[in-house]
C-alpha cells in the first residue's frame, strides 16, 4: 500500500525558516483579544451556540468483535465476553469497561459495510462520504459552515504523531485544511528568535506582504491565499502558545499520562478553546498478528481515557453541541489467522457516536450470528457522513456553491440514518 507521506523541503528552508520570517509585530496583533483558558462554566456557556465535532480514530481498523459487536461462543466471536453497559439490555466488549459505563451518552451502528478492505479508500470514504472525487473531509465542512468568522483559531485540528498527508479540504480551498498537530507539543518555529529584533520583524512582515503582492500580480490567487492561510494559522497558533505549556499533573492521572491521555487532554482544551473540529488518533489497531493481545494493550490504553473526556465534555455541557464519533477506516476479519491476527474486513463492521443531533443508548443494525455479513440496516460511509452534517445542523442534501456550480454536501445516492437523529 502506498501512503503519502510528509515531502523533504528545499534547501532554502534551511537558510529562512518560518520562525526568524515572523515576528514580533504580527504576533502582537494576533494576540489581542485573547483570554485564558476556560472554566468548566465558561466553556459550557461558550458552547450553547457552537456546534463542534469531535473525532476518535482508532487508526488502522478497530475489531468490531473487540469493541462493540461482539459474538460470544460463536466459530469466530473470540476469548472476550460482553458485558452490560449503562443502557439496558447493551453490551458491548469486556475490554471496555469505562466506556460501557458511558454508552447511555453514545449510539452504535454495528452495520457499516464499506466493500473495501484498503485502508486508504476506507480512510477516505469514512471522511468525506464518497469512495472518489476531490470531497472535502468531515473536519473541513464542519470548519466551512460552523465555524464563526470572527474565530481566531483554525477550524480543523488534527493530533496525531504519524506523517500521512491527504488533501482533507478538497474544493473548499486551503483556510479549511486540517492542521496536523504532533502530538501535545506547538509547530516548530512559533516563537521569535532572540537574535531577532522587533523593529527588524516588523520589516520582514512588511516584506512578506509587498512579496505576496508582486508574486500575487501574475499568478493564481489560490496558491497565494493557500500560502497566507498557513502564515495565519502559524500567527493564531503564535498568540496561544499556552495551549502546549506544561499539561496539569491532576488531569493527567485522571486522563493517563500515555501519549493518548496527552491528546485527548489537549482535545478537550482546543474544543474549550473554540476549535470546530478537533480529531484525536489513538495508533496500532492494523492487528494481522496477536489480535487479541494487542487489542487488550490499545483498548485498556483508549478505554478510560477516552471515557473521562466524554464525561467532562457532558460535566461541561458541551455535549449537546459537540458531536463525538469513534470510528476505524474498517473492521477486522471473522477468521483469525495462522498468526492468531484478525486482517482487514470493510463488509460488516461498528462505530459508536454520541452528542450533539444524536439520539444516545441506541443501536443501529445487525450482523449476523458470525458477524460474516450485516442483517439489518446496511449503511455505509456516504450514510454516516449525512449523519454527521446533520446532527450539527448542516444541511447535507443541499450544494456547496463552487465558481458558480452547486455540488452536493453529500452523497445524492444516499440519506442520513434518520433513526440516529434526535
């Protein structure tokens, strides 16, 4: 499989980097306006307009029989039992005790069939609703249509520490791109230089617009506001340099001090802060070998982490306003194989999502007794993907408006799972 990974840079990157580029002139600018961090209160009254998105993905395919649909005693269910969860008559997978204490928050579809077994057409049908085309992921539409004009902040953040680059704005253009995070720690290059004067900043400020505006004059105007929009994440990001100090040692014990306990804590304080979408990779579910043990490993590393931020985002009162979705590009196979690994499986597999638009503590759809195929309520990733926009409101069976053409928000073949929908 091919992945496109992060490009090397040019040999002039060496010599001016971002960081001695800008200065202290923009940075000031940025910075007006800025408060501290929010109380629980603040956040929760913050958040009584805003609607967000908050993504979990359990990247490389999460087993459904390991997590939310198992199949106890059946040729392929597995060692693990289920075991109740706060809704009555739900179970879901021994592994995940804290998160079944938190199910009366959530929903499962346990009948997603994608007819792919390719992590890349399942990544990308999972985001954007579609198996091809140039589509915007679920973050950058989010960022398009929910996020307010006057937010200082990007409007799709994505923490994670792998290098895999897809092109997550498609046609909407580069201010609704994903900015990557690596990890619980600031870009390079976000403060000034001590060697760099302010009064010299301001006339590297002044230089880079004068540039912009000769390269501007016989060029595409996309690849210029391309160019400017990362100039303004990097100045946003600039002014909030609090958001990567040093993480509270009590929250910490609380979420896990694991490299997943660090995102999901930086997760909660970026949706506090206002960030539309914010997505949250937890790595290692691709289990071709020791399915068994390794999801035992992940899933007590996801387990509790995950359900402590779903409780402080309801302790806030946010969760009427921010959508949460935990989801894998696919499942795994029924059959374990000869090296006791379950392989890629997109025909019958689950996600959980709970929050804003959804209707909490149900579930949606069936495999059968083996889990081979779905019985009930097949849908697939243009369904989820109607979901989603409208649970926060957006109307995905009308069009974006591009150069004058109307495209579909989502798929025209398919419709949201109404019965999801509060």
């Amino acid at each position: 499989m091919t992945k496109r990974r992060n490009s090397g840079c040019n040999a002039l990157e060496h010599h001016v980097t971002r960081r001695h580029f800008m200065g202290t002139g923009a940075m000031a600018g940025a910075m007006a306006g800025f408060g501290s961090l929010l109380t629980p209160a603040m956040a929760g009254e913050m958040k009584s307009k805003q609607k967000q998105i908050l993504q979990v993905y359990l990247q490389g395919g999460v087993s459904q029989f390991e997590s939310w649909d198992c199949k106890p005693g059946t040729k392929y269910g597995g060692p693990f039992r289920p075991i109740s969860t706060s809704v009555p008559g739900m179970q879901i997978c021994e592994l995940l005790p804290y998160t079944a204490q938190k199910m009366h928050l959530l929903s499962v579809v346990r009948s997603i069939n994608l007819e792919t077994d390719d992590h890349t057409v399942g990544r990308l049908f999972m985001e954007k609703g579609r198996k091809n085309g140039d589509y915007p992921f679920v973050g950058a539409v989010a960022s398009k249509y929910l996020t307010a004009a006057d937010n200082p902040l990007p409007g799709y953040v994505h923490i994670t520490t792998r290098g895999i680059v897809d092109q997550t704005a498609g046609f909407l253009g580069s201010k609704h791109e994903m900015m990557r995070l690596e990890g619980v720690k600031p870009p390079t290059n976000l403060e000034r230089p001590k060697d760099l004067k302010p009064e010299l900043a301001v006339r590297a400020e002044s230089l880079r617009q004068q540039l912009n505006k000769q390269f501007g004059g016989k060029r595409s105007r996309a690849l210029i506001d391309s160019y400017d929009t990362s100039f303004e994440q990097a100045q946003q990001l600039m002014a909030r340099a609090d958001l990567f100090e040093k993480q509270d040692e009590k929250e910490l014990d609380r979420y896990g001090k694991h490299w997943f306990g660090r995102r999901c804590l930086l997760a909660r304080t970026l949706l506090e802060q206002g960030v539309t979408c914010v997505k949250v990779t937890h790595h290692g579910y691709d289990t071709h070998a020791e399915n068994f043990n390794f999801h035992v490993e992940q899933l007590d590393e996801f387990d509790k982490t995950f359900a402590t931020l779903l409780g402080d985002i309801e302790e806030r009162g946010m969760l009427d306003n921010v959508l949460v979705v935990i989801y894998s590009e696919f499942g795994r196979t029924p059959k374990v194989n000869h090296k006791y690994g379950r392989d890629h499986w997109g025909k019958s597999f689950s996600i959980a999502l709970g929050g804003c638009g959804i209707q909490p503590g149900g579930v949606v759809g069936a495999t059968n007794a083996d889990g081979t195929e779905v019985s009930d309520r097949e849908v697939d990733g243009a369904h989820l993907f109607h979901t989603y926009m409208q649970a926060v409101g957006i109307d995905s069976q009308s069009n974006h408006s591009l150069d004058g053409r109307a495209v579909p928000i989502g798929d025209p073949v398919a419709a949201p799972i109404k019965e999801l929908l509060a």
